[in-house]
C-alpha cells in the first residue's frame, strides 16, 4: 500500500469506512452471562493470567465492549476507545448496564493514529487490540501507535489478519464492493457467505451431532462472539490490511517486545493472534 493510498483511508470519513458500531450495537442485544464468561476465558488463556486484578488494561477498537467487559469483571481498571461513535455508544451501554457509575472504566472516542491522543492516555499494563489495527488505513502505524502504550514489563495481545496473498487480495474486492452496495445487495452477500463457509458445517452437524445447528448454537464457544454479526464484521470490514506472522513478529522485535504467545488461524482464513511483552 503506498502512502498516499494509507493516508486518503486513514482520514476516509466515517460514512465511507463499514460501520462496525452500528454492527456491534446489535450484537449487544444478544449479549448473556455464557458468551460474557468465555470472552473472560479467552483472556485468561491468552494472557496467562487468572486475575487482572491490580492491573491497567487499554482495549484498543473497543468495539462492542464485550472484552473491555471482561476485562473489568477481571479486576482490571480499563479504559476503552474506538474510532466509531457507534461502537463508543455500544460500551458505554455495557459499562451503564453492567459497571454503573464505575471510576475504573472509562471510554472515549478517538484513533489511535492520532499521536497527541494516544500519548495522553500512558502507559498500560496491557494493551489488547483484537482484529483493529488493520481496520485503520495505516496498520503499521496504528501497532507502533498501540505498543508505545504498553509499560516496560507489560503485555501487548493483538491480533491481525493472515495475509493469503491473492485470496487476501480477492478479500479486499469483496468488501469494497459490500461497501458500495445497497442494503439489498448487502444482505444478499451476507447470506451467500453465510451459505458458503457454513453448507459443510452444517451436514456434519447433522451427522455428529442430529442438528444441523449445533456449531451454530455453540459459536459463542470461540470468543464469546456470534456467527452472524462476525460474518457481517467480516465481509463488511473495510479499510482492510493483512501480514505474515513473520512479518508481526520482526516488527514488534524491533520495538522491544518479545513474543510470549501466539496462536495462529493455520496459514487460513481469520486472524493471528500474538502476546508479547515489552
């Protein structure tokens, strides 16, 4: 990606760029204590840590607040941002309904290509940024941006989606087209996906398990996420950028940070998920 085409989708507008707020508001409502508890668990696995309790937590495109949630109920003090109002109405709706009044979790609208803002925040114990960096039109930038706030000693959990060389570039088509869509065509391209990743899923679901639901029921099982609202976020996800691990690892090294965990999507489709500390 050359510097003018990052710069022109880092200050694309918001009416240009896929609306994941207003994907995640809706999420919300389907949002119960089990899907809760395994986002908790997720956090657990991938940190290495039973408790938060004590530590500072940033969550980077907070999108939802499902993990800023998780990370609360953990013990942390969090502080949530996203770039959508959207997505900063969709926390602040959690933080109201599950954290009323709480001083240890605070939210606020901002990019974290805006140098002064992020600099203002600090420093953090951890700094998690869960499938975002390469929403922003400039991923290189926004992982320098987002490590700088991790404390010396502290972790850095991002994850990044896998670069599948022309499929990842077919990818980029696809959601550029969605983006330029009707709400009609959207939908339709919605379900033909849906169709496409599931058909297989579901005749051996009806085999296994005699339900032709059954991973769909269980999904939340992966992060506490939902396969409709995560097939949206994904088609629709737009500006869209993607790496090697490889290419992860190297460039975190240079910044200090060394790799304590990783777990990979197997060279597929999805993101790679990386913990380092600094």
């Amino acid at each position: 990606m050359t510097q003018s085409t990052a710069a022109a989708l880092r200050d694309m507008p918001l009416d240009e760029r896929f609306g994941f707020g207003k994907n995640w508001l809706s999420y919300i409502e389907l949002l119960d204590e089990p899907r809760i508890a395994r986002a908790e668990q997720s956090l657990r696995e991938m940190l290495g840590e039973d408790s938060l309790e004590g530590l500072t937590f940033l969550d980077i495109g907070c999108g939802s607040g499902l993990f800023s949630l998780a990370a609360r109920r953990l013990g942390a003090a969090v502080t949530g941002m996203d770039f959508d109002p959207n997505s900063v109405r969709a926390a602040e709706l959690l933080r109201e309904k599950w954290f009323p009044d709480d001083d240890n979790w605070t939210i606020r609208q901002g990019s974290v290509l805006d140098e002064e803002m992020m600099s203002d925040l600090g420093e953090f114990d951890i700094v998690y940024s869960w499938g975002v960096l390469h929403h922003t039109g400039q991923m290189w930038m926004a992982i320098d941006s987002a490590s700088k706030r991790v404390k010396s000693g502290g972790k850095f959990f991002i994850a990044i989606y896998n670069d599948q060389g022309r499929i990842s570039r077919n990818w980029l088509t696809t959601k550029q087209k969605y983006n330029k869509a009707s709400d009609f065509r959207k939908r339709v391209m919605i379900y033909r996906h849906l169709a496409q990743f599931w058909w297989k899923t579901v005749i051996r679901d009806v085999f296994k398990f005699g339900s032709p639901t059954h991973t769909w029921r269980n999904y939340q099982s992966e992060r506490g996420m939902d396969v409709y609202h995560d097939m949206v976020d994904w088609i629709g996800g737009y500006p869209f950028e993607v790496a090697k691990p490889e290419e992860i690892t190297d460039f975190c090294l240079q910044r200090g940070l060394a790799l304590t965990r990783m777990k990979t999507c197997g060279g597929g489709l999805g993101c790679n998920e990386f913990v380092f500390r600094k």
